[in-house]
C-alpha cells in the first residue's frame, strides 16, 4: 500500500480540501450535476433543438470573443439526436465522480470539473481552427475525462465491471479510454478526441502538481500557492523495511491530529522514503 493510498492520508486529504462531499448533507454534487444535464436535454428536444444551438461551442470562438461563455455552457448540452451522448457522459460522471468529489468535496471538484470543460474546450477550438472547417461542440466529455483521470491517480487498482461482468482496474480501464482518443485524434469523425484528451492531461498535471483551485484568491495567485502537499526530498535511506513501516504509520497518525503542517524536514523525508520503496516493488 502506498504512503497516499493509507486511511491515515485519505482522512486527512478530504479534511484539507473539505471533502466528503456528501457527508457534509445534502445531495451530492455529481447527483446535481447529472439532473441539471438531464433537464437541459429534455427542455432542449421541448425547444427544438434552440438550447443546444445557442449554447454549443463554435469553432469560430476567436472570431466572435463575446461569446466565451460558451466555454462552459457547451459541457451542460449534449447532442438531442443522439440520447447514447448524454447515457455515457452521465454514467461515466456518476460511476468515477461519486469517489473523487468524496476526495475534494463539493465545492472543488465543482471548479475543477468547469475548469477542465474549459480547457478541453479551448483545446478543441484551437485544434479546429487549425485544422480548418466550422465545427461545433457539445457534451460534458473533457470534464469526464478529467474527471476519470483524477479518480484513477487516487484508486488506480479499484476493479470497474465492464457490462457488469468483466472486472478491469481502473488504471487498465483509463488507459484504453486515452489511448482510444489518440489514436483517433487524426481520424475526423463527429467525436472531439482533443477535447477528451486536454481533459485528461489537465486532471493528470492537477494530480501531479497537488493544485487546489480554492486557493485563488485576488491578491495571493501563483503556481507555487496552487501546492496541496510540497514536494519531497530524499538525502539518504532509511531503517529497514519494518522500521520504516512503524515511522510511517507515526507519521501518518500525526498528519491526521495535527496536519501536514505539523511534519519536520525528518519525517517528510522518512515518508519520500517509503513512497519510493513501494514504488520500487511495484515496479
């Protein structure tokens, strides 16, 4: 088990971003999310079609600036023609965002989820102007995959079932679902491989990075103030692996009653060790 994947962390990580998204009362966010597509189909097909016209995003965005809200509003409509869109981006928004706003909470799995809208949406705009041709967009596709991403860095062995038979880990499941789009990225078609593909890599470097989101704020912006955890570093090994193994836990049980804050140089880089041991096994 890896130092991020120990109970000890996970506690302490949905207390730092006010996680447990539906233990706060309430429904929960991805619920909200989905009855809110959901509605804005059906008063789509009760409109004719109008909603999802006004709203889509339009391949000449650049040309036309004033309407950069479409950014957003583009991943709250599907296609009307195709009720298969909406199933999938909403079965796959359920299946992966339930565990992932339980880890950041309501209120930033929220930005992250438009923000990776916004920017598989810019991906696609630019690609397409590349490429040439009017072109439109619609569905909540980028954010999915940001979304899936995310849920995979925090539970990549959690068994998924393929048409409720065939159990795939979730790292397994995510991998063919990216290198689908990337292997079609050149081959036209009506689906957005761009838009999935800059949603996945925003969810992967947001990971990576240890961003959060709510920390901008007016007057206090940097990359270096987006950090969740600092980086760590290694200056010599530590104690066998059974020793190690209690300091870890030490560590981890002092990170949930005191914060991350609370660590010294020493036990940062007793925990650097660990994670780079475990990592060595899997290996």
């Amino acid at each position: 088990m890896g130092i991020y994947d120990r109970d000890y962390y996970q506690e302490e990580e949905q207390r730092r971003w006010g996680g447990g998204g539906r233990a706060g009362g309430g429904r929960a966010l991805v619920s909200n999310l989905i009855l809110l597509n959901a509605g804005i189909i059906v008063a789509d097909l009760i409109f004719d079609h109008k909603i999802s016209e006004t709203f889509s995003l339009k391949s000449d965005l650049f040309q036309r600036p004033w309407l950069v809200w479409q950014l957003v509003t583009y991943g709250f409509v599907h296609d009307p023609a195709d009720i298969k869109h909406i199933l999938f981006n909403m079965f796959g928004l359920w299946v992966f965002g339930t565990s992932v706003e339980d880890v950041y909470g309501k209120a930033e799995f929220l930005r992250v989820y438009l923000t990776s809208i916004v920017v598989a949406g810019l991906a696609w705009v630019l690609f397409t102007a590349a490429s040439g041709g009017p072109a439109v967009l619609v569905g909540a596709s980028g954010g999915i995959m940001c979304v899936m991403i995310l849920f995979v860095m925090h539970f990549p062995r959690r068994m998924l079932y393929v048409w409720g038979v065939l159990p795939v880990p979730a790292w397994a499941l995510a991998a063919l679902f990216v290198l689908f789009d990337v292997i079609g990225l050149g081959g036209g078609g009506r689906v957005a491989h761009i838009a999935h593909i800059a949603g996945a890599l925003f969810g992967f470097v947001y990971f990576r990075a240890g961003w959060n989101l709510g920390r901008l704020t007016p007057g206090g912006f940097s990359l270096r103030s987006l950090r969740m955890r600092p980086r760590l570093k290694i200056h010599k090994p530590r104690d066998d692996g059974a020793d190690l193994n209690r300091q870890v836990d030490q560590i981890l049980e002092k990170i949930s009653r005191e914060g991350e804050a609370s660590l010294t140089k020493s036990e940062r880089r007793t925990l650097e060790e660990a994670s780079r041991r475990y990592n060595r096994r899997r290996q």
